[in-house]
C-alpha cells in the first residue's frame, strides 16, 4: 500500500512543520511491510514562506496559482503516486492513533475512504456547541470534514475529486459522491471516531462570533450562490492568519 499525504497550504508558514512533523510521527509509529508513503505540500500561491519550509522538511511542493481550497487539493492529487490519498489541513496534526485506524480500514477492505472527527482545543462555549453539533452530524450522515479525507486513489478520479465550482463545503459533495461510488462497488465510507484529528481554533480566535453566525447563515439561506462565490467566504478567504 501506497498512501500520499497531500496538504493544501495557503500562507502556512506558522503551522506546516507541526502538520509535517505531526505526519512523520504518526507515519513512524506504523511502519510495516509494504507501506510506504508520500507527502505532497500544495503551494496554493502562498506569499510566505510555506513552500520554503516544506521543502526543507523534505516533502514534495508543487505549486496551484489559484486560491481555492478544492483546487489545491485537486492538484496535489494530481501528482499523487498512492493508491490511496489523503487529505488533511496545514492546520491539523494527524496522530498515530488515528493513522493505524486508517491503515487498518484500509487494509479490511471493506471501505472507499474515510474521514474523522475533529477535535478543537480552547473553544468559547458556543464554538464547542458548533462542533458537538458537526460532529453528530458528520457521524449520522457520513459527512467528511475538509480537514481530514481518505479515500482510494482510483475512486477520488472517477468521481472527479473535488467540485471546483464550490470554494467551500466541497468535502461534503465527495463525501457524497464517494459514498455512491462505494454503494456501487460493495464499499463503506466511514468517519472515525477513536482518535480526534487536532485542528486549530484560530477561526474562532481571528473572527468575531458575530462574523462566524453571518457566514454560516450565508450558506444556510443562501448555499449555491454563497458555496460558489469566493467573495461571499471571508472566512475561508480573507487571507487572516
């Protein structure tokens, strides 16, 4: 089994070691026979020195001049070489534990992919409340967050990756898309639960509670024109760090 790690990165020069570091860890912890792996950092036209950093981490940089999220990993994905891919935020810190629950489900072959629960640390009151909330709805419906996909290689390129007429919630629609997929060929698409990716907090720490409410009602009244109009996701888009 060949896993590419592809990592999306706009202007991450704070965060990527620990996300790289993080990888090594947790990739080291679950050495076995016939596993290797690649990790590919996607440049998405960062003005710092995120490509510089992951460069002398030792990953693959390639470069995506457009500043979309779904196009970024599209392109990581694009100069993959594993059968299976998976995503995962510049801001997130993948764990050994969660890793050997991947290798296990891959290696069932039962499942097209995967995606995971997320844990935030240091959250207001109402900033845990959205997370209980996201993570029983992505349990109940199967719904990866964009911070973490894992899904066969083969089946990311039949189903088109992700949707580039969306610059958010893109995770979502390939979750769907590769859960009809697997349905067709005998697969589960699962979300995992015993071992929390760790994601940064800073949206809740670089946003006002009033701005993160305007943004999420946005997409709720508004989804298709908000999803596909980068100028109406600040929040994704705004470039604050």
């Amino acid at each position: 089994m060949h896993l590419s790690i592809v990592i999306p990165a706009f202007n991450e020069e704070l965060l990527i070691l620990d996300c790289l570091n993080s990888i090594q860890e947790s990739v080291n912890a679950n050495q076995k026979p016939g596993f290797t792996h690649e990790v590919i950092v996607v440049d998405n036209n960062s003005t710092d020195k995120t490509a510089e950093l992951a460069m002398q981490a030792g990953a693959k940089v390639v470069f995506e001049p457009v500043n979309q999220i779904g196009r970024a990993r599209n392109t990581g994905a694009a100069s993959a070489t594993g059968d299976w891919l998976l995503f995962v935020d510049a801001d997130s810190l993948l764990n050994p534990g969660m890793v050997a629950d991947i290798l296990q489900m891959i290696e069932g072959g039962k499942h097209v992919g995967c995606g995971s629960i997320m844990h935030m640390p240091d959250l207001p009151w109402w900033g845990n409340a959205a997370m209980q909330l996201w993570t029983a709805l992505s349990v109940t419906f199967r719904w990866a967050s964009g911070a973490l996909v894992v899904c066969r290689a083969d089946a990311f390129r039949e189903v088109g990756g992700f949707n580039q007429e969306m610059f958010a919630a893109d995770e979502i629609d390939l979750s769907q898309l590769l859960k009809k997929w697997g349905h067709k060929h005998g697969l589960k698409f699962t979300i995992l639960t015993r071992h929390p990716l760790v994601t940064s907090p800073r949206k809740v720490q670089l946003y006002t509670g009033r701005e993160i409410a305007g943004q999420i009602f946005s997409v709720l009244f508004n989804p298709r024109k908000t999803l596909q109009d980068k100028k109406k996701l600040p929040i994704w888009y705004d470039g604050r760090r």
